[in-house]
C-alpha cells in the first residue's frame, strides 16, 4: 500500500497569500458611514465581515439579522446552517446547526 501512495502522491494545495491592503484602502476611500449611500454602507459591512470572520462568503447570506446583538465588548452574530456544517454532515459527521461568531470592538485610531 506505501508504494501506491508514493506513485500518486496527494498535490499540495496553494499557499498562496492574499493582500487585503486593496481592500482595505477601497473600504476606507468609501467615506464615513454617515456619508455615504446605503448600498455602499451594506458593501463595505459585507467586506469587513468577511475579512474579520473568515468566513465563506456564502454565509454570509446565512446571517440571521434577528440574532445580531451588540455586546460590550463586540458584537455577537449567528449564522445559520453554516456550508461547513453541510459538508460536515454530509460525510457522516454531526455538527451544529448554528455558528456563532464574536468580532471584539477596537478603539479608533486617529490618522
């Protein structure tokens, strides 16, 4: 069986880096929140919340807006049905329904 595995050997997976500076300059050229259109506020909460949860962008469509709750030291959101938890389950596994995600507040920083 070693010499098997030695002929078709797993590929590695990419290890590539991504840069989120780009992202990060376009968030910021958007304005203040209070400045800007809705639809532009919506883009750039959609990106951040990508970037700090490191979750799959299909779950994001997941987030139930009725358990987004404003901590003291954050904010507390729940997604549900999570894709991981999908394929998890899919492959015989159990896995919660829900995902709960906590994105701890900062203090702002002048420039």
């Amino acid at each position: 069986m070693k010499g098997i595995y030695n002929l078709r050997a797993p590929k590695q997976k990419p290890t590539d880096v991504v840069d989120v500076l780009p992202t990060m300059d376009y968030i910021q050229s958007l304005g203040s929140n209070s400045e800007i259109t809705i639809l532009n506020l919506a883009q750039k909460m959609a990106l951040l919340l990508a970037l700090m949860s490191g979750s799959q962008p299909s779950n994001l469509q997941r987030i139930d807006l009725t358990s987004i709750f404003q901590l003291q030291n954050g904010i507390s959101v729940n997604i549900l049905n999570p894709k991981e938890a999908k394929i998890f389950r899919a492959h015989g596994g159990t896995k919660e329904q829900n995902k709960t995600l906590f994105i701890e507040s900062y203090e702002r920083t002048s420039e």
